[in-house]
C-alpha cells in the first residue's frame, strides 16, 4: 500500500478513503491521531493492527462539533456545557456513559463509556466536516512508542500500512490531550490523564474539585482512558531522567564511562554535555513549554539506529502546571528510571 500525503487542498479526497473505510492520519494541536470511521468497527479494528495496540485499550472519538456527542450520549454531567464552551476545540478529552450499543465494543476497549475530544486544528475539523463521521483517532504511531507531532514521524512508522496521513505541520502541544472523566454526572471530575489544561486551570475556570486520578494501570486491568498503562511513548534505547542538580555528574559519568549519551535539553545543559554526549537534541529555550513540545521529537531523533546510542538522558522540572503532563510522558518513557548521582 503505498501511503499519500495529503495537504489542504486535498482533505474532500482524504474524507472520502475515511468514509470507505481507510485510515488517515490527521494533525491535532497535540499529537497526530491515526483517524478512521468510528462508526465502522471493521475500519476500527485496523487501527489496532496497523498500531500493534491492545484491543482493551479505549480509543478516542474525535468530532467536529458537541452535537456529534449527543447522538451516542443521554445523562451529562452538569458541569459538561461550562467544559465545553470554555475548552473546546482544545486538548481535553471528556468520557462519559455513552447510550447502550452506540458505539462498538472495540471503539470503547468493552466499557460502558466513550471518550470524546474536539481538536483544536482547523485542517482535521474540515476533514471530519467532510467525512460526516466522527473519527478515531490514537496516537499514529507504532503503540508503545514516543507519540508522533509530524507528518514524517507518522510516515516513519506508518507507512505502506494505511492510506494517508494529512500534513498539518508539526504540532503545538507536543504531548497528549488532558483526559477528564464526566462518566458519573453525580460525582467531581475526575482527570485521568493529564495534559496541557492543567487541574489548577479547570477547578480555576469550574469553581469546584477536580480530582486526579494517579494510579497506574496493571498488565490485566482494563485503563478508562488511554495512557494510563505503566510504561508508553518509550524508544528503543534506554532512557534516564536526570534531576537538575545531577547534570555535572552525569557528565562525568558520560566522560569517564565512554557510554554512548544522547542529551535532550535546553540549551543551558545541552552546551555543558555536548562535547561529551554523542548526539544532542537541543530544545530552543530551557522552559517546559518547550520541553513538552519537544519530548517525542526528541526521543525518535535520539533513538534512529545509525545513532547506535546507550542511554538517552533527559531534562526534567517540576511537576507544577504543563510540568505534571511533561513528567508523567517523561516518566513512562523511562519507565520510571533515574539517572542515579553518586554521593560525595
């Protein structure tokens, strides 16, 4: 299959391989989703071959409008019309129950809820406009792996395996949208996923409690929401986190060990390691807006085979803001593991 690139002018031909069935892979503020028919379980269930993706895992429904929600959802949570006038189009998914049979079992991974999310990214509200369906639409990319935010990554991992991927650039977030649970209309939002719209912005905006729910996902439990498995978005090679404090010993260690290093930092840290580390992937400015942007970008650039890299050390902040979305990518991908300074 050879898989085209579609550009703006071509969206009315990308609609129509959706309608038929094909996937296409789309841009969002976020991440690039891997679109196909959410209305179509056969077209569904070749988004999790084409992904190698665990068919317990719930799946997003992208649409271009709140009224698409309503044909598939009846009881809301009270707080769903102040969400959505205030977040949508934006980087926030919302679940709720969803009417009995309304959606697939393999759209929602067997759940009585659906996850629903209007992107923020004029190029893919025409495409599903003209598709007349609202889309799937999971990360497009090989699952497990660092998340897609260009249409080259997307072809990196995709191609010859679906039908398209409409270019819209890289992406402005860099890390996946905010997921908060509205499945209960009785009890507080609760965010399952963090993202760029932060629990500080929501409980500031809803004037009420918005719980978190931090725990992480087992082998053989079923996840609410995407991402919320232990380890996700990594690269073949190792990666460490390196607290702020660490740098100069992780420079001597990169030093003294002759290990292969890649760096993905700010360009404080990427000057001070870059005559050591073997490659460096230096993100324009040291502020976590950045780093999130960055991250996934990072990771696959840093992870190409003729790098033939050991490690990749990683810039970390703190988890405060975009930061807690920053580190909980981060943190999978690493599967939770530090670059470890030796005491004095």
């Amino acid at each position: 299959m050879d898989t085209k690139r579609y550009h703006e002018d071509e969206i009315t031909e990308a609609a129509q391989l959706l309608q038929a069935g094909e996937l296409v892979a789309f841009p969002t503020e976020t991440v690039y989703g891997l679109g196909a028919n959410a209305l179509l379980p056969e077209a569904v269930m070749q988004v999790f071959q084409v992904k190698g993706r665990p068919q317990d895992n719930p799946l997003i429904v992208h649409v271009a409008d709140f009224q698409q929600v309503k044909e598939f959802v009846e009881n809301f949570h009270p707080l769903t019309e102040k969400i959505v006038k205030n977040f949508w189009p934006g980087p926030l998914t919302l679940i709720f129950s969803i009417k009995k049979d309304s959606l697939a079992p393999v759209v929602t991974g067997g759940l009585s809820t659906a996850a629903f999310r209007m992107p923020d990214h004029e190029l893919t509200l025409e495409l599903i406009r003209e598709a007349g369906v609202p889309l799937v639409g999971p990360s497009a990319n090989t699952s497990g792996k660092p998340s897609p935010t260009t249409a080259d990554h997307v072809l990196h991992d995709m191609s010859g395996k679906i039908a398209g991927v409409l270019d819209g650039g890289a992406t402005q977030i860099g890390v996946e949208s905010t997921v908060l649970d509205l499945s209960d209309p009785s009890q507080p939002p609760v965010i399952l996923r963090p993202g760029a719209i932060t629990q500080e912005t929501l409980m500031a905006v809803l004037e009420t409690t918005v719980e978190v729910d931090g725990h992480l996902v087992s082998e053989s439990e079923t996840p609410r929401a995407p991402g919320m498995k232990y380890k996700h978005y990594a690269p073949d090679t190792q990666v460490l986190m390196v607290h702020p404090q660490d740098w100069e010993q992780a420079l001597q260690w990169v030093t003294e060990s002759g290990v292969r290093a890649g760096v993905i930092a700010g360009p404080e840290i990427a000057e001070l390691m870059r005559y050591q580390a073997a490659a460096v992937f230096m993100l324009p400015q040291d502020t976590v807006t950045q780093a999130a942007k960055g991250l996934f970008a990072g990771l696959r650039a840093l992870d190409e085979p003729q790098l033939a890299l050991d490690v990749i050390l990683v810039e970390t902040f703190p988890e405060t803001g975009l930061g807690v979305a920053y580190m909980n990518r981060l943190g999978k991908s690493a599967g939770k593991r530090w670059f470890e300074a030796k005491a004095d």
